[in-house]
C-alpha cells in the first residue's frame, strides 16, 4: 500500500499531494518514494527508513551495498584497495581546501570511510580525527593514527574537553542524514570561530536527469540510502537559516565516457573509458559546459561561521 506525505521535512510545508520524483526507489521497499516540495525545492524519501533500521544499516550493510553500487569505479574490498581507488578523488577535491591546510591545523571528517581524505592529511602535518559509523574501516583508521569515532556523540563524550576544529570535511554526507539543520548545526558547534567547513553532495540537477533523462539512470540513482536529494534552492534554504556565510560551486565528477556508457548500455562504471580516443581538450570543456549550464552532478559548499568564504 501507497503512503503519501503531507508535510514537507525540510519546509514544513503542508499540502494535500507532492509530486512523486521517483516511484522505484534503488533498494528501496515498494511504498517508498521520492517526492518534491514545491516550496522548498528538496526531494525527500517517504517513509524513512527507521531510526533502528537506518543504524543496522550504516553499521553492518552500508559498505556491501556501495561495493554493489560503485561497480569498477571504487573499490570497496578493503581499506587498502578503497583508499587505492579514491586517490583521485582525493586530488579532484583538494583544490577547494586546500588553502585552509596547514601543519597543526585540526581537521574533522564526518563519514571518513578508510579515511582516504585524511591520510594525505597527515602527511601535512595536521591533526586528523574521523567520525565513521560503519565498522568495516575501524581497525585500518586507528592502524594509520587516525582517531576514529562512530558518531559525534561519541567523540564528544570521550573528549576531555569541547574541542574545536579549524577545518570539518564532509563529503555525500548530508544527503543521507535525517535532520540537516540539526545535522550542520551540530557541525557548526565543533568549529572554531575562525574556522571552515567544506563538503559535497549530489546534485539533483545531475545531466544525466535534466539533460539526457535515462530512465536507468533513474532507476540506479534514486537511492534509499538517502533522504534527500538537494539543488541549489533547495540547498540554500537550508543553509540561509543557519548562522553561517557560504558559497556553492557547481562541480562535475564523472566525465563524458560515463554519461556515453549511460546512454548506451544503461549502467554505470563508463569513468574514462573512451578517454582514449578524445583529445584532453574534448573531455575538459564537456566538464566545463555542464558547470555553466548548471546541469553538474554534485555541489561543494565553501561554509563559514564568521564572515564570507574566500
């Protein structure tokens, strides 16, 4: 049986009928949908998954379920594999904070994974600590000198004192998180006055909806390890109630090879394989054309507590 919602988690919004974004949900149970807020902008997952529910998932399934998921484009067999195949990443993201990195900085990251962020971290001389519910990478984490928490709670409670931070990481974070604002919020108390936050989410403009509209897309992209998908309104509205400066950068990880991959075979794990036969030029304007049309499949966001982001 069909569930519908009738408030908006986000806006609170009340209204007899949201429009259904996503009727098959990945992973999902049959009544479970996405839907669409016509004030605010988000798209929401209703029902949620149970408090009990979302804790057995993160805690003991959610690595096996991204190894499914990411296909040949991550590696999720082992930490050391994991960080091998995020070393990219590490590289397309270091450029939007890399100006706040320097020796003796103290660095938090919410959903550290095997802590591939963090571990070239280190090497600069910074002082890291990871929070990762997820039991898979504990071991590894604590073998590399990162202290590793399984919740902010927890950090907090084992902590002498009320530590501040001078850079939080978060990346495809807040996307799965039951309340943003209390979420960011919780965030914005552990960071110095002086301090920054940068993370990444998907975004819901993605031109693989927008654009090329692939109805496998659809049925891959719409996960239920989500909560909410964000666009920019939507993202803005939450982050313009909150004490906080920020700017949002359109960015776009996955290149042309993938989106033909999409288009002709209707599955995922196309990064680079045509890259080949296309000049580099090819490849960096095709990024480029989809971040000024504003069609890009993720947001970074550049936050500050006090003053503008730089």
């Amino acid at each position: 049986m069909n569930i519908s919602p009738d408030i908006c988690p986000i806006c609170k919004n009340k209204q007899t009928s949201f429009k259904i974004l996503a009727k098959k949900v990945y992973s999902g149970k049959d009544n479970q949908h996405f839907f669409q807020c016509d004030i605010c902008d988000v798209a929401f997952l209703y029902p949620q998954l149970t408090v009990e529910e979302e804790h057995e998932f993160y805690a003991n399934e959610f690595s096996k379920f991204m190894e499914i998921r990411s296909g040949k484009d991550f590696d999720w067999s082992g930490p050391e594999n994991h960080v091998k195949s995020n070393e990219k990443q590490f590289l397309r993201r270091w450029p939007f904070f890399k100006d706040f990195i320097q020796p003796g900085k103290k660095v938090l990251e919410i959903g550290c994974s095997s802590g591939f962020m963090l571990l070239p971290l280190i090497d600069k001389k910074c002082d890291v600590v990871g929070i990762e519910p997820s039991r898979q990478f504990t071991s590894f984490l604590k073998h590399n000198k990162i202290k590793v928490f399984s919740s902010i709670d927890e950090m907090s409670k084992q902590s002498a004192s009320s530590e501040k931070f001078d850079l939080i990481l978060h990346f495809f974070v807040l996307e799965h998180i039951r309340n943003p604002f209390a979420f960011l919020m919780e965030a914005l108390e552990l960071l110095d006055d002086e301090g920054t936050m940068v993370f990444e989410i998907p975004n819901r403009d993605d031109p693989l909806i927008t654009i090329y509209d692939i109805e496998a897309f659809h049925a891959f992209y719409w996960s239920v390890a989500h909560n909410y998908y964000f666009n920019k309104n939507s993202l803005s509205f939450i982050l313009d109630q909150i004490p906080c400066e920020y700017k949002i950068i359109d960015e776009q990880r996955y290149d042309l090879s993938n989106h033909m991959t999409w288009a002709i075979e209707g599955k995922p794990g196309g990064q680079s394989r045509y890259s080949k036969m296309f000049t580099p030029e090819l490849d960096k304007q095709y990024l480029e054309s989809m971040k000024k049309k504003g069609c890009c499949d993720t947001s970074v966001v550049i936050l500050k507590k006090n003053g503008a982001p730089k």
